[in-house]
C-alpha cells in the first residue's frame, strides 16, 4: 500500500526514535525487527513516491516547485535522522551493528520498493482495462445511435 509523503516521514521519524532508544537501552538489533521494517518501508515509500512524482507529465507540465522544495527538506530530514542514528549506534551499539542495520533496512527497502513497483504495475494495468472497456462502450453505443440516427435520417 503505497502511502503519502507526510505519513512515511512521521513513520521513519517514529522508527528512528523506537530504533534509538532500543539501542541505547542496550538491545540488539534481532529484537528491534519491526521498527526497522516500519524505518525501510517508510524510507521505501518516500523515495518510490518522489521518484514517481519526479517522472509524472502531471509535474513536468506544472513544474512542481513547492512540492520539489517539500521533497528536498523530507530527504535532508532523513539523511538528519540516518546520521543521528549512526552516531547513536556509534556511541551505544556493538561493533558492527549499524552495518547490520543498514544491510538489514537496504534489504527491507528494496522488498518493499518491489512490492510498491508491482501494485503501481496492477494499478496501471487495471486504469488502461477500464479506459479500453470504457472506450468500447461509449464508442460503440455512439457508433450505434450514429447509424440508427443515420437510418431514420435517410
């Protein structure tokens, strides 16, 4: 399910968070699964919309200005959030976790990453049926009172 822009980044906000204290706390990474499938979803839904967006004739024909500069700020955001768990891990984690983590959440975002391409793909699939099958029926409807105008006008 893909989300909005403003709902990732309060959920990569809040994972970041749940991530940090954990590791502070003293916990290993195996027991923090969810945030950090919560952390690569968002991030994954953030960049697949911006990367959407980016390539909609809707924004390259409106330019798209604010929504690019709100785009740039969420993206330095993260790289804040990214960093400040980095140090965080640094100062309070074991050796070799914020690799672990960022192999585990690189993993995590691609699988959600494909998901979001595939329901984009169904989603466009089913526009393009019901665009033909409306096409067929109001063409063919027209083409049918057409002829019978046709008939009664001969």
């Amino acid at each position: 399910m893909m989300i909005d822009p403003i709902t990732a980044f309060s959920a990569v906000s809040a994972a970041s968070g749940a991530i940090s204290s954990a590791i502070k706390a003293g916990k290993d990474l195996h027991s923090l699964s969810g945030p950090i499938k919560k952390y690569a979803a968002a991030e994954a839904a953030l960049n697949f919309g911006a990367q959407r967006k980016k390539n909609s004739i809707f924004s390259k024909m409106t330019g798209a200005e604010q929504a690019g500069i709100d785009e740039f700020f969420r993206k330095q955001e993260v790289e804040n959030l990214r960093s400040e768990l980095r140090t965080i891990f640094m100062l309070h984690g074991k050796r070799g976790q914020w690799e672990a983590l960022q192999a585990e959440i690189a993993r995590q975002r691609q699988m959600q990453k494909d998901a979001l391409e595939h329901q984009a793909k169904q989603r466009e699939r089913l526009l393009a049926i019901i665009t033909v099958l409306g096409l067929l029926v109001f063409g063919g409807g027209g083409i049918f009172y057409w002829v019978a105008w046709m008939k009664d006008w001969l």
